[in-house]
C-alpha cells in the first residue's frame, strides 16, 4: 500500500474558495499531497471582501487537531490565519507536540488582501514570541514584514529586504522567504534566507486580477514540497514556480466581481 505525502493546514475557511484552508487543499491535491485541516475561524467573504470573522473554540481547535494527531501521520505543517492570541497560544501548544523533525511553515497572515485586520496589532508580540521558533520557515510579504518589525514603511530596496530578513530571522524563525509581490517593477523577487545564506528568486510579474489568496497558496506549496522530502532551497523555488505558474493560469477566468482566485489545477480546464 501507498502512503500519501500530508501536510496539516491550520487556518481560517475562505467560504469563496480562493484563500484559506479551501486554498491549502487545492494546492496539495495539485501538487500531489493529501491535506489534512484545523480551522481556527469561519470566514464569511466572497472576492471582495470580508464581510465577518467568527472564531472557533480553543476546544474545537483542540479537538480538530487531536483527531488528525492521533490518527494520521503528518509529515509537514502549514499555520496560516489564526487570529486572536488566545488561538496563537492554543496552535503553538498544540504543533510543539509534533517530531521536532516536522516542518513548520508559517505564514504571517496579518490582514486580508481586502485589508480586514486578521490579527490584532496587540497579539503580535505574543505571535512572535510562541510561533517564530517552531517555524521552520515563515513566508511574510513586504507589508508584513514591517509590522512585524515595527519598521516606518515596507523594505524598498534589496539591500533593506535581506536587512528585514535577517532582522525577522533574529527573531527566532528558521528561514525566512520574504515576499517581493508588492514592490514595483516588471519582475517579482523573494529572498529566501536560509542557514545564514541569501537566496533571490527572480519571475517574471504577471499581470492578473485574480490574485486572491496567493501567499496562502505558496505558503501551503512550502509546505507540500517539504512533505514530498524536498530540501528547503529546493521546495521554495519549486513553490514559488508553481504559485507564479497558478497566478498566470487563473488571469484567464473570471469569477465574483473584486479580485479571483488562481487557477490551482493548473492543466484541469
């Protein structure tokens, strides 16, 4: 008998589908991988935005997880959207009892793409503090990085991207893969900073209204790619190839009226 390759996605369902766990599903089936899920909040939203947040229960929570735990094997974890502090506190809890061996992706989801705030700026200490050191690596965009670094505006330059990323790295984290979607230009680059070593991944921006759940997306594909035995190096480039190649499929539909999800079936329509 085969034994599937599983990631466990914790994070906020995304009723419309293109974010979220509904995200971190699609984008393990595509890459070969079986999802596993704890939801720590039910999203109402559609393509444009949020309309309301409603958290589950540390009890729920627990319960998710000790059912997966108990059960199945996990062979990489992605933390996405928790937000409360409460959740931070009751997710770290819970992955520490994981193989330290396990890897950890986080992504440091702070608001929504719409801009609902999707962890209070009070509860940032305590994400850092609980969540950095288990993460094997952490995935923030330009934005993020500089809230969670208490910086005056995002990194602009490559020289204040790889400061920011080792600045974030000195937090606790393993690796950082800072995100460049949000800097101006016709090219996307991320540094990856890993064992001390700076790595830019260079694509070619693509031109899309459709990008709705995309740090979900390469976050959960990390993680994937990790699953499958990938070294780190290797798994974030070929995420990052998968994220860009999703983004250029799904331009060509339509769905909902504000910004679609990628097109995480990449050869399925």
């Amino acid at each position: 008998m085969k034994r599937y390759a599983t990631i466990l996605a914790i994070a906020g369902s995304d009723g419309s589908g293109g974010a979220g766990i509904q995200a971190d599903i699609k984008t393990a089936a595509a890459l070969g991988c079986y999802a596993t899920t704890v939801i720590t909040a039910i999203t109402a939203q559609n393509t444009r935005e949020v309309v309301s947040i409603h958290q589950q229960s540390e009890t729920c929570l627990r319960e998710q997880f000790y059912a997966i735990y108990s059960d199945i094997a996990i062979d990489a974890v992605k933390i996405g959207m928790l937000g409360s502090g409460r959740m931070v506190s009751a997710v770290a809890e819970l992955v520490a009892m994981l193989p330290p061996s396990t890897p950890v992706v986080l992504d440091t989801v702070l608001r929504s793409s719409s801009g609902t705030a999707l962890l209070e700026p009070r509860d940032l200490a305590l994400f850092v503090e609980k969540l950095f050191p288990l993460a094997s690596i952490i995935t923030p965009n330009l934005p993020e990085a500089a809230v969670l670094l208490g910086l005056p505006h995002a990194p602009s330059t490559p020289e204040e991207t790889e400061a920011a990323a080792r600045a974030l790295s000195g937090r606790g984290a393993g690796s950082v893969l800072l995100k460049g979607g949000h800097a101006a230009g016709n090219t996307c680059s991320d540094c990856l900073l890993f064992e001390g070593s700076i790595t830019w991944l260079t694509s070619e921006r693509v031109a899309s209204p459709n990008t709705h759940g995309t740090g979900c997306t390469l976050s959960s594909a990390v993680a994937s790619y990790l699953a499958k035995g990938e070294p780190m190096r290797e798994a974030v480039r070929k995420a990052k190839d998968y994220t860009t190649e999703a983004i250029r499929a799904g331009a060509r539909w339509r769905l909902g009226q504000g910004s679609g999800p990628l097109l995480h079936i990449t050869g399925g329509l």
